[in-house]
C-alpha cells in the first residue's frame, strides 16, 4: 500500500488477514505513526483477533493493540490498532469525517457484506475523496469478488496470497437436500440428518467437531438428539456439546472457541457467526447443513421476517475451511455434489435486503440527501429507501424533505437502531422513571429473550425478570429465567442511561443500576417458566410518574409529553414512541388492528389477547396477518396524553352503501384506528350534498325516480344528438360525469335515497333544454304519433337508432307508407300487434307488409280472431281500433 491509496486483498481462511496484516503495516512510512482501524463484522471476532496480535507483541489487550465493541471497550493512549465492528466505526466516521490521526482503515471479512460495513466503506470513500487523500483503505476476504471491489476503490490493485490452509477433504451426501424443489429434507429432518451424521464421524476422526445450523431452534433439537444418542456418557464422555450463536454473552461466546481442556473433545453447534474470523480452537471435522436464516425486510408491511434458505458458495466454502485452521480436516456437506453447483455464487449483501432506516438516518446525519451521491458495490434499493424515510419522518428525525431535524441528530449520536432511539429520548424528556424503563426495554429488545421458552408475547414479563435479577430478589434467575441473557441486557442498559446522560436533554437519567448477584431460585416475583398463563411481577407492567417539567428541546415538545404530573406511563405508552406503526386496537380474539392499517394475531391466547390497546415492538411478517412477538397493553387515554401529535381528527361525511343514505361522523384516529366515532349533528351542507352526488356515482343513475315521462324525454334527447349535437349528452357517462352542473341545484337538503324519489325527474331534464331546444325537439322527435284510427300512440326511443311505434294492426289500414320523424329522415319501427297487443309483424316498410305478408298474417289472425275486422284490402279499408269499423 506504499504507492497506492487503496488496495485488495484475498487470502483462505487461516492464512492471517486478520492478525497478520495490521501488525505488519504498523511500521510503514506512509502511516506515519497513526492509527490503523480494522473493521470486524462481529464482536468476538474483533476481541479474539485484537488479544492474538495482542499476543504476538507480547502485550495485553489495550496497548498497542486494542478494540472497541458494543459493551466493552480496551484501548490507552498507546493504543494504534484498534479492532472495532461495524457500528463503532460509523460512529468514529460521523464524529470525525475526516479521521484525524487514523492512516489506513481495514475492512475484514468484507465478503460478508453487512449494512455497516457497506456504508462505512461508502462513507470512507468519501472522505478520503474531500478530506483524506492520504487515507489508505484495505478491503480483504477469503472467497470476496475482486473485481467489482477493486473498481470501486479506483481500479485499486488485487493481492492475493495462497496462504498456509490445511488440505481439507469435502464428504457429500448420497441423497439430496431439495434445494432446488424447496422440498428440504422431506424424508429425514435436517436435525435428524445432522445428528446422525456428527455421530457417525465422532469415531472416524480427532479433533472437535463444527457443526453448522440455522438458528438456535435446530441447535437445540440437534443437542438434544445428539445427548439421546449417548453423547456425554459411555464411551463419548469426554465430549461436551457448546452452543455458538450471535445473541451470547462475550464470555459464553469465548468459552464456546476456547481450547477443550487436555483429553476431552466438544462438538459446537453454531450458527454463521462461526463462519469466518473466529477460529474454535480444535476443529478438524465440519458438518454443515447447508442452511441460514436470514432477515428479509418487507418495505410493504416494515417488518422483518426470518427465512431460512441455502448458504452460498463462498459461504460454504469459508465454513469448510475451519476444518484446515490447523490440521488437515474433513468437511461433510449434507447435500449432493450436483446441488453444490446449484447454490448462489455470492451472499446477498445485507443492504438489498435489510431494513434501511438506520442506513437512511446516518446519510441524513453524514449530509447526503440520497444514496446515490456515494459510490457503492451495491446501491441501497430505491423503495426500501423511500420506505425507512418515511418511516424516519414518522418518527421525526426527518422532516419533509429528507433532511435531518434536530431530534434526529440527537437520535443518531445516540447510536440506537432509530426506533429505539427516539423511545430512549422521549422517556428522557418525561422523567426519570420513563428514561430507565426505556433503557431496560431497548436492552431486552437488542438481544435474546431472557425467558426460554415463554409463549408469552407479554414483554412485562421480561422487564419483570430482570428487575428481579438486578434487585438481588429470591429466584431472580431462576424459573427459566436466562440469567446470562438477562445480565447482558442489564449492562447494555445501564449503558443507555450513559448514553442519555451524555445527551444531557430533558429528564436525566438516574444514577447506573447497581451490579447483579447471583440469586436462589424460586421467588414470587419471578416469571413463570411455563407457557401461556405467565403472569407478571407487580411491578411488571412498569408504570412511572412523569413530572410537571418539560423538556426544553423544541424538538420533543409538549405535545409528545402531554401528561398531568401524577400520571402513570406504562411499558406500551413507551414502546409506543419507538413503534407507533404498530399500535393495535383489539377485535377482542387476539387479532388487531394496526395504526399501519394491517392486521396482526397474537396466539395461542393469552391475556395480552383481550387487551384493548397495545404497542408490538417484534411483530414476524405472515400472510394477510402478522403475528405478534412482543407486546406491551397500552391504555387509550396513554394515546391521547403522550402520543397526541400523532391523534388526528376527521369529519367525514360520505354516502353509506347499507343505509343507503349519507352518513355524516366525526372520527378521532391514530393511523388507521378510530379511537372514537360520534353523528355530525349539522354537518356542511355543501359536504351533504357532495356525498349525496358520490352516492348517484356509485349506485348509477338508476337510483334516481325515473318516470315513464322522463324516461322518454331522456331517450327523445339522445335520439334527438344525431340531428343536433348542441343537445346535452344524457348517457350514463356523461350525466354521472356532469352531476354538479345538473342534478346539485335540485338536492339541496337530500340525504337519503329516499329523498331522491321526491324528484321530479321531469323538472331535472327540462331544466337542462333552453326553449328552442324544446320546440326543436317536440318538432322532430313527438311524443306521439296520431294513427289512422285516430289513436294517439307514444313513441318508444328507447333504441336510439330504431324508435319503435307499437300499434294495433287494424289501425293502420289505409296507411300507404311507413311513418318518419326528424323532417322525414328516420322510419319508425313498426311493432304490428295482434288484437291481444302482441307483436305478429316487425318492419320499416309497411307498403310491402300490405303487399306481401298481410295475406298469410290474416290467414292466422282470423282463425285466431274471427269477430274482428279483417279486409281483403289493406290499402282500401278503414282503420279501426274497435273490434270492427263503425258502420
């Protein structure tokens, strides 16, 4: 890197990117004497590697070599490699753009593509581009894609080395996993599949074994199965089984990678957190399943739902190279050799797929309007972007255009996902109480669930176990209570009560909580380890008082923290600033409605089920409906004290299909729930009217009192638009298209459809013709036609290109031709009707009926009516409307 300002490197795992590198650049000229920042995606990974280079210098943690993580940091004035994740260095980035006294900044693992790790490569970019062009960048990997890296750090060149990996032997499966078909392990479960495997290499092989699973759900199945089957006793007693996953504690997570102890072997069961980095002391065989489980954010419904698919290549491949970290090895991959040329050729980065909201904060706060003025290996997608900005203009870290507020500033110093951060400074800007149960709640809701086991969605079970354990009560870590997980969620709260401290803006924090003890098992107030029927501590639901101060930040004004000073504040009205979205108002069995407008489910039933209110901060994204994780009741007068910005009101005044009649409602809403709904006793009356018109558009104009009258004047009119378009256009379209200009100035004070048959539909359409229109239209379109016999008969138009006359054949004896409307230039239809008025002839031409067809018509009529008038003369004979002429 000494004449180049950014470069690649590739090498297998054990080769020693890691700890190897940073320590060998520590003396180039170019660094100058500065700092060198090594990025690693995980906690572990980053301690372990900065205690081994640590090692090699023969210092400790802290020195020369140090880390910065989540929880826990060791670094000194001496410090000039500091191994950091992904968050931290975000955080160093937006403090410092321009990283005054760091020379080169690593970024390991990259082949990982986790969001931070995306976005800290963007940003330092950036800032190498404006601000340090003396900045050097190093992107490594074992199985990474060099290519498109290297294009993207300026055709930055590629190193690779071949390392010092022990040779590897790869066993495939003789039967196929079904990655294709979707159809995974269908005859043999994967636990089943995995169990039996580990057992059957356990005797072939040294060394500890790997073996790599979804999540912790198959973990569990495949350590119990594993026990079943004799591990741990007779002739494998010397074999434990550990547990690797992301949500352990540091130390569980340490003691799952240490050496075995002399004569004893493990088997680890991890999930992807073992894939790279971290090395488990030991291993020589692997068992990969072949499976992960991913998170696959939906910018449709803003929730996240776990999937579980196939690894990719480069990610099988670096899950079999833990095998050769320090002997030759053997890797047994639980699907055929065909399927392995079938799996994806590279890991889905993270930011494709991710909820981008923290992405979208940290551009807001770096100063980027959008993701496109950064250069990326993949850009953000354009619809989950605009989506995590809404959702931050939700939340009001964002204002309308996209630019950071001040509450938003604040919540991306903080450091929280921005959910969290806005609970975390709305309960600080309420009071004391608030702010600390705020800080327990975004602890228990960043890591694993404290209770195993509990079916409960109830979190104030959760908070209740670990006040209990912080208190030092009877029982506080018994009960199936998960005292490590619970230990770590206090640490990181009381970590968050220093964050809020350092804030400095509205109600302090109290004082940090006092440190844990180990406690007996057995007390009241510990949750019950049992599923279902869990009942909370009393102090469980966590009620705190807020005081009658204000915060005197504009941007948590008093609207957000509209309370009394002795009112309670209970875990859902906090939850409730984080997840407003996720407000639900119960239908009574377990579902609800969402403030988003989508339906959520609680099951099996439980007492949260019947709550009339509640705040879901974990939600899994299903079907139609999601189903509920984790959720706090909230009362609705919480809603209006605390979260009133969010209350809107809307008088609503439309037409009710069932009532038929327009309805006329006030209605007080959050989101889409209806906190109440009461009768406009005097609405608008041009809002009545409006509605009343939306009503005819929507049931059609045949809701309106048509007469035969006024049925005719309307089909004279369209009849007549042949001759004269200057008519008005009386189709359906266009009379539902025009109902403002003539039907609105004769509803005036209608309200129902039965209001509407008081019209005179008459009235309506007249009102629509000018006086020559209707001389013109009576001259050209009659009403009636006067017959031989002296009869007036109405003329049907219903057919605008064939108006009928319906008329008794005897009448028209002696008429010579067929009459004609419109000055002679359209025939009427002729409907020739038999003394019972039914139709025996239809023509247009009735001079050829007389000649030709009337003579086998009269054949038929005189038998069927022989008193009446029947001539043999047509043209000669005297019309009649009676039976026979008058004499």
């Amino acid at each position: 890197m000494s004449s180049n300002s950014n470069a690649v490197l590739v090498a297998p795992p054990g080769a020693g990117k890691t700890t190897r590198v940073p320590l060998a650049l520590l003396d180039e000229s170019w660094l100058g004497g500065g700092k060198i920042i090594m990025l690693e995606p995980r906690r572990l990974a980053a301690r372990s590697a900065a205690a081994h280079m640590a090692s090699l210098l023969g210092e400790k943690t802290g020195e020369t070599v140090g880390y910065r993580v989540r929880l826990d940091t060791k670094v000194s004035a001496a410090t000039r490699i500091e191994v950091v994740t992904e968050g931290v260095l975000t955080r160093m980035l937006q403090s410092d753009p321009s990283l005054e006294g760091v020379g080169a900044i690593l970024f390991d693992e990259f082949h990982e593509r986790h969001l931070h790790g995306d976005l800290g490569l963007a940003l330092c970019l950036q800032a190498q581009s404006l601000l340090r062009e003396d900045l050097r960048l190093l992107v490594m990997s074992a199985t990474l894609e060099t290519a498109p890296v290297a294009r993207l750090l300026g055709d930055a060149p590629i190193i690779e080395s071949k390392g010092r990996a022990f040779p590897v032997e790869t066993v495939y499966s003789d039967r196929p996993a079904g990655f294709s078909s979707g159809a995974l392990w269908r005859s043999e479960s994967l636990e089943d599949r995995t169990a039996r495997t580990v057992t059957a290499a356990l005797p072939d092989h040294e060394g500890d074994v790997l073996v790599f699973l979804p999540g912790m759900r198959e973990m569990r199945r495949v350590d119990s199965q594993l026990r079943q089957q004799g591990i741990g006793r007779g002739m494998y007693e010397a074999v434990d089984i550990v547990l690797l996953h992301g949500s352990m504690s540091l130390e569980e997570q340490g003691q799952a990678v240490a050496p075995s102890p002399s004569g004893r072997r493990k088997i680890v069961l991890a999930t992807s957190i073992a894939e790279s980095s971290i090395t488990v002391e030991g291993v020589r065989v692997v068992v990969d399943s072949g499976m992960m489980r991913v998170p696959r954010f939906s910018p449709r419904t803003g929730m996240t739902r776990l999937e579980t698919v196939p690894v990719s290549a480069p990610s099988a491949d670096q899950r079999r190279g833990r095998a050769g970290r320090v002997a030759p090895g053997v890797c047994y991959r639980l699907w055929t050799e065909q399927e392995q040329l079938m799996l994806a050729p590279r890991s889905t980065p993270e930011l494709l797929e991710a909820d981008l909201a923290p992405l979208a904060l940290e551009l807001a706060a770096w100063g980027v309007s959008a993701p496109s003025e950064l250069a990326w290996l993949d850009e953000p997608p354009a619809g989950a972007y605009a989506s995590a900005c809404e959702l931050l203009q939700q939340l009001g870290a964002l204002d309308r255009e996209r630019r950071l507020t001040p509450l938003g500033r604040r919540m991306a110093a903080l450091g929280a996902q921005p959910r969290l951060a806005r609970m975390l400074l709305s309960a600080a800007a309420i009071s004391h109480a608030a702010a600390d149960t705020a800080c327990e709640l975004a602890a228990l809701l960043s890591g694993r669930d404290p209770l195993r086991g509990e079916r409960s969605a109830d979190i104030a079970l959760r908070l209740g176990a670990l006040r209990a354990l912080r208190r030092g009560a009877p029982g506080g870590a018994g009960g199936g209570v998960d005292e490590a997980a619970a230990r770590q969620a206090l640490a990181e709260a009381r970590q968050w009560q220093r964050a809020l401290a350092q804030d400095g803006a509205g109600a302090s924090p109290s004082a940090e909580a006092p440190q844990a003890q180990p406690l007996p098992r057995g007390a009241n107030e510990a949750a019950s380890p049992h599923s279902g029927g869990s009942q909370a501590a009393p102090s469980a639901r966590s009620a705190v008082t807020s005081p009658s101060s204000r915060s005197a930040d504009s941007s948590l004004s008093a609207r957000d923290t509209d309370a009394s000073p002795a009112r309670e504040l209970s875990i859902g009205a906090l939850l409730a600033f984080a997840y407003p979205d996720r407000v639900g108002q119960g239908r009574g069995d377990g579902r609800f409605l969402l403030a988003s407008g989508r339906g959520a489910v609680l099951t099996p039933t439980q007492p949260l089920s019947f709550a009339a209110f509640i705040a879901a901060s974990e939600m899994e994204d299903a079907d139609s409906e999601s189903r509920i994780i984790l959720a706090a009741d909230v009362e609705e007068s919480e809603l209006h004290a605390y979260h009133s910005d969010r209350i809107s009101e809307e008088a609503s005044v439309i037409w009710d299909r069932s009532a038929q009649a327009v309805r006329a409602r006030r209605k007080l809403m959050f989101g889409a729930l209806v906190l109440k709904e009461e009768q406009i006793a005097k609405p608008d009356p041009n809002a009545v009217t409006a509605a009343l018109l939306d009503g005819v558009r929507v049931e059609g104009v045949s809701i309106l009192p048509w007469s035969k009258q006024s049925s005719q004047l309307r089909d004279r009119i369209r009849v007549m638009r042949q001759y004269d378009a200057e008519l008005p256009d009386l189709s359906e379209e266009a009379l539902l298209a025009s109902l403002e200009d003539w039907l609105e100035p004769h509803v005036s004070g209608i309200r129902s459809r039965d209001g509407l048959q008081k019209l005179n539909m008459m009235h309506v359409l007249e009102a629509m013709l000018s006086w020559s229109d209707k001389q013109r239209l009576d001259e050209l379109m009659p009403t009636h036609m006067t017959v031989p016999s002296g009869s007036r008969i109405a003329i049907d138009y219903t057919d605008p290109e064939q108006p009928v006359l319906a008329v008794k054949l005897q009448e028209l004896f002696g008429l010579q031709e067929t009459p004609r409307i419109a000055k002679g230039k359209l025939p009427l239809t002729l409907h020739l009707l038999s003394p019972a008025q039914r139709p025996v002839q239809v023509t247009q031409d009735l001079a050829n009926f007389w000649r030709n067809t009337y003579f086998e018509v009269k054949k038929e009529l005189k038998v069927r009516y022989p008193k009446h008038y029947w001539p043999d003369d047509p043209f000669a004979a005297v019309p009649t409307n009676r039976v026979r002429p008058r004499p």
